[in-house]
C-alpha cells in the first residue's frame, strides 16, 4: 500500500484536494452544488482546459513549455469559423483547422529544436506573432456561426448527451486514456520520461531527443487549434481574443496536478483532477458569496499551497523509496 501511495502521489493528493473542495462548496452552497445543472455546465467547459493540459503536461515533462497556445486556439477556431461560413463544410474546416495548428506547433518545435531557443522565449515570440497575423487576417471582427448548430458534427463534438452529458466531456476522457497509454505504455512514453531526466543521457542512449520534442510541439499545436474549434462550436460564434484567459487555467491544472516545474516528473491523471479543481473554483467562489476578484486570489493560494505540499512529499518519498531498496 506504502507502495502504491509513493507511485501515484500527485493524482491521489490532488483528488483529495477536489473532494475536500467539493465538499467544502457544497456545504456553503447547497442550493447550487446539489443540482445537476452546475455540473452539466462543469462538463461543457473543463474539458477545453483539461485537453490543453494533458499537452502541456508531456511538454513539461520532457523540460519544455508552450507560450503560445492561446494565440493558436484563436487561429485554430478563426481557420474553422471562415471555411466553415464559406463553404458549409464543417469537417472541411475541422482539417483545415487541425493543419494549421500542426504548422503552429511544427514552427514552435523548429524554433526550439532547430534553432536552438528556449521554448519559453520562443514560444513567447510565436504567441504574439500568431496571435497578431490572427486579428490581422480577421480584420479584428467576430464570425456568427448561427448554421452550425443544425450539423451533425456540432452534436457529435459539442451535443448532449442524454440532454445532460456535453459530448466535448466524453471527448476529453478518451483524448485522457489515449495520452495516458502512450505515457505510460509506449516507447514515446519513455522518451519523454527519459528526456525529461536528463537529455543528454537519453541522447546517448539512443533516444530521439530532437523528434520527440518537435513531435511534442505539434502535438500542443494541433490539440490548441481543436480546443478552438471545440470553443467555436459550443459558443456557434469566434471572436479574436478567443484564447485568452486560458493560459493562467491550464498551467493552474498541470502544476496543481503534480508535474514538476523542472521537468522528469509527472502525471495526466493529477492534471485532470487539477483542471476540475480550477474548473469548479470560480462557481464555488461567487455561489458562497464572494466577488468574482477573488477568484485570482483563491487560484494563488491553490497553486503555491499544491506545490508545496507536493515538494514536502516527493522529499519524503525520496527517503521511503531509500528505506523499501535497502
């Protein structure tokens, strides 16, 4: 059991974090926490967080970062919106979409990997320089997709299920088991564990330092451009600060979930329950009483407090693992 509690640490802590947050909400606030509503919207907007999360989490395992995912969620929903008005293709304008956040993340991944710049400044640079061709080409207006609601693709990516499940909820539990087995049980799972240990060891034990790391960045890009496309259709409009306010939610969730800032560690299922943590403390915040300001304020004291907490354990469990070899 000893065992078992030092391997899954990070989600186990973060779970208890979401159940005593729940409960602590739904004592204060019965009246909204005990209907099916609230949970229903949780479901319709977690996921985008959660999905951009899982990305970022294999990044910042394998020490890198993505600056830029806002500015690409923009381009991916804005790619999706124009095609989709101009030729009434949804899934036309899904690929359409999906490529460019692939050539997002194949120019991020050349800057790092190519060119040899931090992901962090990098990153930083693209995110201004997509984010600015997007109201550039956009002309800084907002696209009306009032049409799209009546396709078949809206109601398998963003319909009810049941009228009560949104189907972007069941999505992101199948994008979650799909990472989960390619960390976990495929070679790709090992590179970036490995990277993320030490990159110049991994290099010399013949692991695909430059690949996995580009292949990492495309994969932020492609799943930022469909977290756009996914906004686009739940909300059947986009406008051109469409990413925005993401970024603070999603780094919320990676580093609430566990994942070490300094890379080698980490886990998708801390993530999901960090993204539910940060999904659910805006409503619970405003239905105890509390202005809407507080909301930052709350999310710093989570993330400083998780951080600590998992720092004071992996010590711990440092000297339990010391103490099971011998």
């Amino acid at each position: 059991m000893n065992t078992f509690f030092i391997r899954h640490r990070a989600p186990i802590i973060t779970s208890l974090m979401l159940v005593g947050l729940w409960l602590l909400f739904t004592v204060y606030s019965p009246q909204t926490f005990t209907h099916m509503r609230i949970y229903t919207s949780f479901m319709s907007t977690i996921p985008f967080t959660a999905m951009l999360a899982f990305c970022l989490t294999l990044l910042v395992i394998a020490r890198e970062i993505d600056m830029s995912f806002p500015s690409v969620i923009a381009l991916g929903g804005y790619v999706f919106a124009a095609i989709f008005q101009a030729t009434q293709s949804p899934l036309l304008a899904f690929a359409a979409a999906a490529i460019v956040g692939v050539l997002c993340g194949v120019l991020n991944g050349l800057l790092v990997v190519w060119f040899n710049i931090p992901s962090i400044i990098a990153t930083i640079g693209s995110q201004f320089f997509i984010g600015g061709l997007t109201t550039v080409i956009a002309d800084g207006l907002a696209l009306s997709l009032p049409e799209v609601r009546d396709t078949w693709f809206h109601a398998m990516m963003v319909g009810r299920i049941a009228d009560v499940i949104p189907a972007q909820a069941v999505w992101c539990i199948v994008i979650l088991a799909f990472l989960w087995l390619i960390l976990s049980r495929h070679v790709l799972g090992d590179n970036i564990n490995f990277i993320g240990d030490n990159p110049k060891a991994a290099e010399m034990m013949g692991v695909p330092v430059a690949r996995t790391r580009l292949l990492l960045f495309v994969l932020m890009g492609l799943m930022s451009a469909i977290v756009g496309v996914f906004v686009s259709l739940e909300m059947s409009s986009w406008w051109p600060n469409q990413g925005q306010g993401y970024m603070l939610l999603v780094f919320a969730s990676v580093f609430i979930g566990g994942t070490s800032v300094l890379g080698g560690r980490g886990t998708l299922l801390g993530t999901f329950f960090g993204a539910c943590i940060i999904g659910i403390l805006e409503a619970g915040i405003i239905s105890a009483g509390l202005a809407g300001f507080w909301t930052r304020l709350v999310y710093g004291i989570i993330i400083i407090a998780s951080l600590i907490i998992h720092s004071i354990l992996l010590k711990q469990h440092k000297g339990a693992w010391r103490r099971l070899m011998h």
